[in-house]
C-alpha cells in the first residue's frame, strides 16, 4: 500500500494484517482520485479544502488526499490495529497541522470543525456488513445523518462511500443524502453521495 500521486508520492503505507481492513486497490484508488480531481477541475490534484476520512482505517484515502492538496484531513477510527497503522501512517508525513486523528466511533465519534469550519469531501469506508439494510436506527445510518446536522459540511460537500458490490442501496438515505453516482470496481462500489437542499 503506498501512496500514488503528489507530494506524498511512493511512501508506503503499513496497513494491519488479515483482511478487516480491506486496502483500497491501487488502480481503484487512482481511478477514483481521478473521477475526484476531475469533478474539481484538476486532473490529478484536490482543491485545498478539509476532508473527513470515516472508518479510516489505516488512512489510505485520506493520505491520498493530502498529498494532491487537500489542506486538512481528520482522520475518524476505533478497532486498535487500524488505528495503530493510521497513527504511523500519518506520523510520518511533513504537516502534522494538516491532521487530526479522532479515535473513537463514526457514528458517536466528537468531531471538531476543521480550519475552513465545514468538511467538503468526506470519505466513507465502513467495514462491509455496516453498509447493508442502511435505515435510520443502524451505525451507519447514524453516520450519514450526523454529517450536515453534528458535523459541519459544505453545502456542495461530496460523501464517498465504498460498499461491497452486491448491497442494494435504500431509496432513501439518512440525513438527506442520495446518490449521484456508483462505479463498480470488480467485487466493491465506489457511490458518490450529495445533500439535497434544505
């Protein structure tokens, strides 16, 4: 596991063994770093904006997105083997400023406003059975409904989920969130979530 693009380029990632985790793929990763810098006008890169990287893991994604530019990345996780990996994996990056490790549940988790005051790009990577039958009253649910309401978000913030291909996702998603898109990756889907106006 390394990261693929920017300043952070080529660094390697240690991630926890066995399989909880489940490492995104590198090519899944730069196709989806893509899509991302694409939809902001930057080929490559993110804006300097705040990231929110739920069920981080060892924190492959939000890594990613501080090298391509992201200003700030808070990085949400609890299973002690992960979070062992993500403390590592962040320490040694040139900015500690940049980020701030949470270490607690997604769903209850205390998230302070980051430096511009909302999160606009929030990662979401629960462990796999999380994300089926979603409804209100589940962990996840729970998460989704929290960003915007508990956690600040921008108005235009993008939610990338990452489920395992064969979920059926519900017609109505918690906290007014649906989804824009789905692009499946072999045996997982990457869903691109937006908040319907208030």
């Amino acid at each position: 596991m390394r990261v693929i693009v920017g300043r952070y380029r080529g660094r390697k990632l240690v991630a926890p063994e066995g399989l909880a985790t489940r490492p995104i793929l590198d090519r899944v990763k730069q196709a989806l770093f893509d899509r991302l810098g694409a939809r902001w006008g930057l080929p490559g890169d993110l804006p300097a904006f705040d990231v929110l990287d739920l069920y981080a893991g060892a924190g492959n994604l939000g890594i990613e997105a501080l090298s391509r530019g992201a200003q700030f990345c808070c990085f949400v996780e609890n299973a002690p083997a992960a979070l062992e990996c993500l403390r590592k994996n962040v320490g040694q990056l040139d900015d500690s400023d940049g980020v701030r490790i949470v270490p607690a549940d997604a769903a209850t988790a205390v998230i302070p406003p980051p430096p511009s005051a909302a999160f606009r790009l929030i990662f979401l990577d629960p462990p796999y059975p999380l994300s089926v039958a979603v409804t209100p009253a589940t962990p996840l649910g729970r998460t989704l409904a929290r960003l915007g309401a508990e956690i600040p978000v921008t108005n235009d913030a993008l939610v990338v989920w990452r489920f395992a291909r064969e979920v059926q996702l519900p017609s109505v998603l918690p906290g007014r969130w649906s989804v824009e898109n789905r692009h499946d990756y072999g045996t997982m889907t990457l869903a691109f979530l937006t908040r319907a106006a208030t």
